[in-house]
C-alpha cells in the first residue's frame, strides 16, 4: 500500500512540477537562457565535488572528467548565452575557469605520476 501511495504521488510530482517551468519558455531565446542556467544549476554539486578530490592526491587524476563535463558545459552555456543575453556571460565562466582548473591539476597529476618499475626477482 505504501509503493502504490509513493508510486502515485511520484507520478504527480512528475506531471505537475513542469507546468510552472513550461512558463519560462516563452520563446527560443527564454529556453535557451532557462536551460543554460538549469545547466549551471546541475553542475555545481559536481564542481563542489572535484573541489573536494583536489584535496587529495590519489584522486587528482580523475578530476580530468570534471574538465571535461565542465567544457561541454561552457560550450553549452556559450551557444545558449552568446546569441541572446551578453549579460549573462558569467555563466560560460563559471564552467570555463572550473574546467581550465579541472584540466590543469588533472594532466599534471598525470604527468608527475611516479614511474613504475618492474623489479626481476630471482629464485633462489
């Protein structure tokens, strides 16, 4: 009884919550605005993230991926935000300057990686 009242009320959530966001979209320029800034809106926890695995060096080299999601986010905000709006340009540089920082740290960390070698052994 419990799944079906959370199946149902999921449901309701899905079919009622959009109406209010289908508003925004006006025409193309407001959807692209609105999604360039839902866009920017998903990514911070992922920044916020690769922040905390900067901290540590193990994980440095797995932050390349946050780079990379982090420029097809630029480039998702600069072909939303260029042709419509020049004021909200600070949405390209909030995914700019993490993906430049993102890469940076990245393919250093892979590069100062230390080298592993193969030691022979011999049987007594």
């Amino acid at each position: 009884m419990k799944s079906m009242r959370a199946l149902l009320s999921l449901i309701v959530v899905v079919l009622v919550l959009p109406m209010p966001a289908s508003a925004l979209c006006a025409d193309p320029a407001s959807c692209r605005i609105l999604t360039a800034s839902m866009m920017s809106i998903l990514c911070m926890p992922m920044y916020i993230a690769g922040l905390i695995m900067l901290a540590f060096a193990s994980t440095r080299p797995w932050v390349v991926i946050f780079g990379i999601m982090g420029v097809l986010g630029s480039a998702q905000a600069a072909f939303a935000v260029i042709p419509t709006r020049l004021d909200l340009l600070w949405l390209v540089a909030i995914h700019l300057v993490s993906a430049v920082l993102f890469l940076v740290v990245g393919i250093r960390a892979f590069r100062d990686r230390p080298k592993m070698k193969v030691v022979p052994v011999q049987a007594p």
